[in-house]
C-alpha cells in the first residue's frame, strides 16, 4: 500500500550558492521540493530572485513545490505555475481573488493550494474546498527559517482536516518540523509536511527525510473533534 505521508523538504535553508547540488541530496527520497519565495513586503525577508527561482525550477531533478509569501498572489501564483512549478501555494492574506487565482494556477498546469498564516481562520475559506488541491497551514509566521514550531496551530490542522472530510485535498504543515513535532502534527491529520531546518542542517539531509517520514507513518491522524 503506497504511503499517503509527504516529506516536501525545504532549500531556504540550503546552501544557495550550490543550490542544485543541495536538490540532489535530498531528491532520491523527497516527495516535492519546497521553494519558499519571500519578498520582503510580505514577510520580513527575502529568499530567491525570480531569475533564482527559474533556475531552481527547470533544474530540479523533483517536481516543485512553491510557497509564495508575496503580496502580489494573484499575479505571482499563474507565474510560477507557467514557470513549472508542480504545486503553488498563495496566502489567503495577499489574494484579493481567490477563486479566480486558483483557476489560473490550475489552467498552468500546476496544483492549486492556499496558505494560511497562524492568525487566519480556516472557516473564513470553506467556500474553497472544493477548488484547492492543498490548504497550508503554516506553525511559524512568515519569513525566517528554523523558528520554533506552534503546537496551539494543531487545532487549526484538525479543524481543516474535519473540514476537508473525504475530498482528495493534501494538508500541508509548515514551519518548525523535526524528528520532535512530525508525529503531532500528523496525529493532528498533516500528510503533507515542509522540513527545512531539520533536513539541511542534518550531517545526511536523506538519512533525516527518511526518518521524518518513519515517524509519520507510524502515527495515525487523530484529529480533534
């Protein structure tokens, strides 16, 4: 039986200036790879140039999944996806059209996904369920890597995963996993989780992946009710 559990591992913290070598340690073994693209509006930080991204997107040996931390969503996201991305997620704070967004992510060819900050309410977005293929819910707020995970956001993760039922929509988690919140998080009813610090800073990046996803399938989503 194929494992429903996804390790998307994230380069923000990844050697930048070997960036496609840094993909290949981990690619024999990921699911996607997580490119977070931050602007500096959005989020307090920057990531990766749009010249950056291309070149992470064509050559990537895995397919890509981007995060977009931008305040300009509604362009950026059909952008990405016409770059090639396989999966991009923009902030339900930074889209002002929200289902017309995802139509246009989609009609690129890539998954469409909404990403909610620690303060957005999911139910503010069930009139969306049955257009995205992924919610993202982020335990850290935007902008910095390795920051410490929110376990107050795993009511959150259930509530979403109630809300999701038996649609064939993926939960994202991100922000803050390690061999040390994997397992709560999926106990909260993730599939899907961004590893970032715990990867790239491990001595083997693949060794940890395939640790991280040993522990998630060995737990089984218990959501909250």
């Amino acid at each position: 039986m194929k494992s429903n559990v996804r390790i998307h591992p994230s380069i923000l913290n990844a050697d930048h200036s070997n960036i496609l070598s840094e993909i290949e340690r981990v690619a024999k073994v990921s699911d996607f790879l997580h490119l977070d693209i931050l602007d500096g509006k959005f989020a307090p930080n920057t990531s990766f140039t749009w010249e950056e991204a291309k070149t992470i997107i064509s050559g990537s040996s895995i397919p890509v999944d981007a995060h977009l931390m931008v305040i300009d969503s509604d362009a950026q996201g059909p952008r990405y996806a016409e770059a090639g991305c396989s999966s991009v997620s923009v902030h339900v704070e930074s889209t002002s059209d929200i289902k017309n967004t995802i139509k246009n992510i989609k009609s690129n060819g890539a998954r469409a996904s909404l990403a909610l900050k620690p303060s957005s309410h999911i139910e503010k977005y069930i009139d969306h369920l049955d257009e995205v293929d992924m919610f993202l819910i982020m335990t850290v707020e935007p902008g910095f890597g390795g920051q410490s995970f929110k376990p107050d956001m795993m009511e959150k993760v259930s509530k979403t995963r109630q809300l999701i039922g038996n649609r064939p929509i993926w939960l994202q988690v991100d922000g803050g996993i390690s061999k040390d919140t994997i397992e709560i998080a999926r106990a909260a009813g993730a599939d899907t989780f961004v590893a970032g610090s715990a990867v790239y800073k491990a001595d083997d990046p693949a060794s940890m992946i395939n640790v991280l996803r040993a522990l998630a399938e060995q737990t089984l989503p218990n959501p909250i009710r």
